[in-house]
C-alpha cells in the first residue's frame, strides 16, 4: 500500500492550487486534521488497489479487516468502478510495459 500523507499538488486539493497555485505551499504550514471522508476515500483507495492487484495477478494482501470504513456499501459502489478500471488498465500491462507501479512515492526535486 501507499505511504500515507499527502502530495503537495494532491488530486484532493487540485481546484484549490490550480486556482491559487502559492496555496500548495501555503496549506504545507497547516495541520492536517482529515475527515471522515478523507478516511473512506482512503480505505477505498486501498480497497481499489487489492482488486486490481489480484486481477492482474500480482500478489496483494486483502485490507479488508483494517479497513475502518469498508462495509458492503463500499463494496458494491466500488464494483463497478473497479471492473471499469480493470477492463480499460488489463490491455496496458502486457510485454511492451516491463513495470507497473501503484501510488509510488516519486520525488522530483
């Protein structure tokens, strides 16, 4: 899974920072103190992540039972999302792609 914490130019905060780019650097100088939404998104995200992992084959630990917000209303919401994702994302990984990465930590500077 992912590290937690945020990217500077999260995709969460984009309207915000595509708007007032100096807010990137000026939100860093505040706490982050989440939500419950934030919360879900995440086990949601994590959730997304195991299914494609297993759907393409490559090893994944099922974060079910650490998922604070799972339930079967994420499970159902996300199965579409998640068979989409699979049908569009299946065609890219063959021999001509030797890696794939999921939410890799990527320093720039």
């Amino acid at each position: 899974m992912p590290p937690k914490g945020h990217s500077i130019l999260s995709a969460s905060s984009s309207d915000r920072w595509l708007h007032c780019p100096p807010s990137a650097r000026l939100c860093e100088t505040y706490e982050d103190k989440g939500s419950d939404y934030a919360a879900e998104g995440t086990d949601a995200h994590a959730l997304c992540e195991y299914k494609l992992r297993k759907a393409l084959g490559m090893e994944a630990t099922d974060p079910t039972k650490s998922l604070d917000w799972y339930n079967a209303e994420m499970e159902d919401s996300l199965h579409f999302c998640h068979f989409s994702f699979i049908l569009f994302t299946k065609p890219l990984i063959s021999d001509r792609i030797p890696s794939f990465f999921f939410d890799n930590l990527v320093t720039l500077f």
